[in-house]
C-alpha cells in the first residue's frame, strides 16, 4: 500500500512538471519611470521618399548662369564718365626761386570756362602755369611737399564745388626749410558718381611737379640755430668763463673811472 501511494505521488509530479513545461514564457515589458513606450509609426504617416533632381534641368540653370553678362570693370566705367566730363582749366603758380626761412602765396585755381581769365588777381609771385583737364562739380587739389624742406598751410578746403561760372581757388602759406633745388606736388582729385553703383568714386590725376630753387638765408638759420640750441650755448658760455670774464673787466673799467675822478 505505501509503496502504490509513493509511485502514485512521484506520477503526480512528473505530470505537473510536464504541464509547466508545455507552457510558453512570456517577457513583460515594464516602461522605464517617467517615459511613455513610443508607438511605431503608421505606415501613412511616414515620410514619403525625395525623388532625385532633373538633370537637364540643373544643366540649363547653369548654362543660364554662365550666359549672364559679367558685370562690368569699375576702372574702365570711371575712364567712361570721365570722359563724358567737360573740359576746364586748372592754373597753378609755384615760384621758380624761393628764400628759407621767406613765407611765400601759392594759389591754384580750377576753371569750367576756357576763356576765363584765371591768371587776374593772383597774390603769389609765382609765374602762373595753366593746363587743360577734366573738371566735374567737385574737385579736390592738394599741395605736397617734403616735410623736412617746406612748411605748407592750407588757407582753404581741400574738396570744394566748382561752379559753371567763373573759377574756384585754393591757397597756402609756404615757407622753405632747406635750402638747394626742392620739389612742390599739387595733386588734383575728382569725384565721379558711378551708374548702377552705390555712392561715388574718386579719381586721382598726374600729379603737377614744379621743382623750386630755395636760396639760403644766413640770418634766419642763425635765428633758428639760436631757437633750438639757445640751452647748449647758454650752458657753453658758463661753463667756458667768458661770462666771469667779461663781469670782472667791466668792474674793472668802473674802478679805474672812478680813481681818475678821485684824482
């Protein structure tokens, strides 16, 4: 009897353990905290695939870029406006010989009309020189020179509008340095508005070079040794004794005047 109950128990659990066996495992997802399990998307809501670009398309677009005319040289379209300007004349009167030290007028003046007379009314000495260039409604003129051989003061704006009628002038104060042959440059510039571009442009021309013959002037180098050096001869004098010197022979003088009336 007990061993019928013991191969009894021992069938019961081998059935059991073949039922659990034939049960398929299942894994359950647990969602991580704070984050919603994401839905695969619907088959209409995905993106629908780029189909790939016209190639005779792009071609003709880059046959049309290389058709376009290229824009136009800015150098070659301010030779074209300058040349549209009228002419005028421009007078410049640098003197041939200067002095150091010796402030002189130079003027120059920038005319529309031919036949104005530039040459009436000047103050510098200067022989007047008169040329023949482009003018436009504003002009600047400049006048250069070595800074160590001239001392150059402008009397008037360098840019200034130059009218249809008579004349515009620029003046300086000039006052040689150096002595020798010296060089003076006016540069004249014109402003030019340009086509189909922003703002203006502005054009140098050949720059005016007059050569001046500066002669020397002894008194005012002595005048400007003494100004920069007054220091050193002031502390040479001292320390060389001609100060005491002359003190001692001047006391001297005043004695022997005063024995003579004595006697």
């Amino acid at each position: 009897m007990k061993k019928s109950l013991i191969l009894f128990g021992v069938f019961l659990v081998v059935l059991l353990l073949i039922y659990f066996i034939s049960i398929p495992t299942m894994k359950m997802e647990v969602p991580m905290k704070g984050k919603v399990p994401r839905p695969f998307p619907k088959k209409e809501e995905q993106l629908p695939t780029l189909a790939p670009p016209d190639l005779s398309k792009v071609i003709d677009d880059e046959i049309k870029k290389l058709s376009q005319p290229a824009p136009p040289d800015l150098s070659k379209v301010i030779d074209d406006e300058i040349k549209k300007l009228s002419s005028g004349l421009i007078l410049f009167n640098p003197p041939q010989e200067m002095k150091v030290g010796v402030k002189e007028r130079v003027e120059a003046r920038i005319t529309k009309t031919i036949t104005e007379d530039l040459s009436k009314g000047l103050k510098g000495r200067g022989l007047p020189q008169i040329e023949e260039i482009k003018v436009n409604t504003l002009m600047g003129v400049r006048l250069n020179g070595d800074k160590v051989n001239f001392d150059i003061k402008a009397l008037s704006h360098e840019e200034q509008i130059v009218t249809g009628d008579g004349f515009t002038q620029w003046d300086w104060d000039v006052t040689p340095l150096k002595s020798g042959i010296q060089r003076l440059l006016l540069s004249v510039t014109i402003r030019i508005k340009i086509p189909n571009y922003y703002g203006e442009e502005r054009k140098d021309y050949p720059v005016f070079e007059r050569p001046i013959k500066v002669k020397v002037n002894p008194i005012y180098s002595l005048k400007n040794f003494i100004k920069s050096y007054w220091q050193w001869i002031v502390s040479t004098i001292i320390g060389s004794g001609i100060i005491g010197w002359i003190i001692k022979r001047i006391l001297k003088k005043r004695r022997k005047g005063k024995r003579k009336k004595v006697i």
